[in-house]
C-alpha cells in the first residue's frame, strides 16, 4: 500500500484497517528489536552466569543514553505527522533535516563521554571481579553502535509518520539476521565472550544504518533528507525541544530508576541479577502487541490532531486500548501458569536457582501485564497529541514513586526479600496505567500544544 492511501486510510480510513497496517509491522519490529537482547541473553547464558549478570547490569545504563536520544526521533515522528495531517509537506521535510542532524551530532558526543566513563559507571554499579570485567567491556563495545542506532531509528520514525511501518521492520529483519550469525560466531568459535556479543550487536546495528541513510535521500518519498540544503531553523529547533526534551527526560530518568533497580537486586546475588534479566527480556516480548499499538496510536492521533479531527484521534486510541488489554489479558493468563513460565526460562539458564526465581517473576509479570494494554495505548495518545510532558511525569513517578515506594515496603515491612522486586515491578506498572488514563478522561490531551 503506497504513503498516498496510507494518509487517507489514517484520516478518514477505517479505524481497525488504520490500526492494523500500523501496529502489524511495528510488533514484528519490536519483535526483532527484542530478539538482539535475546539472542545474547541465550548465548551467554551459555558461557556463565557472570556474564549473563554482568550484561544485565549494565544495560540499563546503555538505555539510559538510548531513551534519551529517543526524544529527538519521537519528537520528530509527533511533529512530521502533525505536519502531514496539516498537508504542510514541506515543513515535514525540513523537520525531517533538524533531527537528523540532532540525533547524529547528540548520539556522537554520547558515546565518547560513555567510554570514557565506563569504569567508573560498572564500579559504582557494585560489580566486583568477573562481573565487573565483562561489564566494562560490553559497555565500552556496545555503546559504540548509538550513532547507528539513532540513523536506524529516524528512518522508522520518519516512515511511520507517513503511515508506513513495513519498510523499517524489514530493515530489522537484516539486522537481526546478522546479530544471530555473529553471535555464536564471535562468542563461541572465536571464543571472544561478552565482547563478541558487543561487537556482533554493533555490526547488526551498522549494516542496516547505512542501508537507512541511503533510503533517507530517496527523493520519490514525501519526507526525505536533503541535507546540503540543511540549515538549522530556530522555530523546528524549539518545537523539538518542546515536544522531544520531555521525552528525553521521562525515558532516561525511567532508565535510570531501572539501573538503582539493578543495585537491589544485585545485592540478592547474581543468580537473582540473572533471573530478574530473564525475566523482564522475556515480559518484553509478551507486551509486544501493546507497544506496537501504542506506537500505532502515536501516529493515528498526530496525523487526526494535525487535521484538528479529535473525536476520530479519540476513536483510534479507544479502540486500541480495547484490543490491547483484551489480548494481553488472555496471554497473560496462559504465560502465567508455572509450568509455562518454567519451560521458557530453561531456554535462557540451566540453572536451577536462576530457573526458579526467573519463573516466578515471569509468571506474576504475565498475570497482571493486561495494565500494560492501558499504559501503552495511553502513552501513544499523549505522544501524539504532542503532549510528552504528561509522558515524562508518569514515566518518572512509575519508577521514582511507585516502584521505589513499593519495593521499601515489601523489603522492610512485609520482609519479602527478592520478591518485592518482582511485586514492584507490577504494581508501579499498574498504578501508571490508573493515572494516565485519569488525565485522558480530563480531555487534556486535546489542548493546542505546537
């Protein structure tokens, strides 16, 4: 289906059809996305529990500077939809040149300061000895591939704002094909560990960001690069700012909360550091539905707002919230019995400790995930919208306020040692979804933001 009916099916289309032709492709790209963590939790849950926990240990502190960056291309997906469903093409093109060059410029300066301080990052994190050996060389090896990353992600962001999600999940599908030979290629033949499921992470993230880039100048599509033509406009600059900064900081300020998380559960050994990665690697891919309507309802509400069509952007997000919590009810249900959860875990660990706290995670994330089918939806509506401040706030209270609260009180009053990290996981998660669907029903979401 080309861009042209794509536009009409968004604005005036049928609503279950505009949430399919979305949603599809964008689950089986996060699917991917989540199958590069996975296929080096698998390997390396073969080479040893140290190098299973030292990865978990450090990625939060790699999604740290991701969501940040994030904010650049969500801003730019908000602001090139709005644009499109306004018909200001012209404007969408050059915005597509500002966070281009923002989101280069942003993820090289990243990276260097990342190397430079890693050491000191794996140390304060508390991981001592082997652990703290393949922390830093994974964290110094995998945060080279950002520039990569963010060229890969402007190119879905910019596609997606014009209703296409197909081309970016195929760019994907390369990706990981590559990430899943190198893998045990570097790991186990060449016997290179954590560093070669770095360097086999970076080389699936570089190839298809030069793939990316040279799509970005095809001058047939709508919203393409220019960037001789480039020249920073203070306005788009601004918009970006306002739209992306929130972003930037509700994600890694989330980020962050994830990484003091990874604190409490490594002082509870890393068999349970192991387990608590398995565990949420695996929640990621059950909640892959919803996040692929969430981003679907980003769209749907940016092009509906740009044409200042509101009752139609309310019916997208709506019926998206509908699908998402009805399929993740009935999931979670199944993924939750025991035997289930267990027989997915012993995918990723052979051992018995790591299996059993894994399961149980997993089995009470999957039995309350249906929250998620609210909070994802919810968010899209407000990203949409252009509103990312009411994004940023939840995402902060979600780790900051209710995950922290909740875990103190099962650590030291109900004396639930490692399971408050897995009660606190699903309440925050639950009390999140609650107060971002209160500030929908205050119709906040349909005042003029740019």
């Amino acid at each position: 289906m080309n861009k042209k009916n794509n536009r009409e099916i968004l604005l005036s289309g049928s609503m279950i059809k505009a949430i399919l032709i979305l949603t599809v492709p964008v689950m089986i790209n996060s699917f991917l996305q989540t199958m590069y963590n996975l296929t080096d939790t698998y390997w390396l849950g073969k080479l040893g529990t140290e190098e299973l926990a030292a990865i978990n240990l450090v990625t939060p502190m790699q999604n740290i500077v991701i969501q940040f960056g994030s904010g650049i291309t969500v801003a730019g997906s908000v602001l090139i939809s709005q644009y499109l469903g306004a018909k200001r093409d012209d404007d969408a093109r050059s915005m597509a040149n500002q966070i281009f060059a923002c989101a280069i410029i942003f993820s090289l300066i990243c990276v260097t300061a990342c190397v430079i301080a890693t050491p000191a990052i794996v140390t304060w994190l508390g991981a001592t000895g082997e652990t703290w050996s393949c922390g830093k060389t994974y964290l110094q090896f995998v945060i080279i591939d950002m520039p990569f990353l963010y060229t890969v992600n402007i190119y879905a962001a910019i596609r997606q704002a014009q209703g296409d999600t197909v081309r970016p999940m195929f760019l994907n599908l390369g990706g990981i094909i590559i990430n899943m030979i190198l893998d045990p290629l570097l790991m186990v033949v060449f016997n290179l560990g954590v560093m070669g499921a770095a360097l086999a992470t970076v080389a699936a993230k570089a190839i298809p960001a030069v793939v990316a880039f040279i799509l970005l100048h095809n001058k047939k599509d709508d919203v393409h690069l220019n960037l001789s033509k480039l020249r920073f406009e203070k306005e788009k600059i601004k918009n970006i700012l306002v739209v992306g900064l929130p972003t930037a900081i509700g994600g890694s300020t989330m980020q962050f909360g994830f990484l003091l998380m990874t604190r409490n559960v490594l002082k509870y050994g890393t068999q349970a550091m192991a387990a608590y990665g398995i565990g949420n690697k695996i929640n990621s891919l059950i909640t892959l539905p919803t996040n692929g309507i969430g981003s679907a309802v980003a769209t749907i509400v940016g092009q509906n707002v740009g044409a200042e069509q509101y009752e139609r952007a309310e019916e997208g997000y709506r019926l998206s919230m509908k699908i998402s919590v009805v399929f993740l009810f009935v999931g979670g249900m199944i993924l939750s019995r025991m035997p289930i959860s267990t027989a997915i875990v012993k995918i990723f660990s052979d051992d018995e400790q790591v299996i059993a706290m894994a399961a149980e995670f997993l089995s009470i994330m999957a039995f309350w995930c249906f929250a998620n089918g609210v909070y994802n939806s919810s968010m899209g509506l407000f990203q949409g919208s252009g509103h990312t401040e009411v994004t940023m706030i939840i995402d902060a209270a979600r780790l900051w306020v209710f995950r922290f609260a909740t875990l103190f009180i099962c650590e030291v009053w109900l004396h639930m040692g490692v399971r408050s990290v897995w009660y606190s996981v699903v309440v925050s998660n639950g009390l999140s979804a609650v107060f971002l669907y209160i500030v929908y029903r205050t119709g906040y979401w349909k005042k003029k933001r740019i």
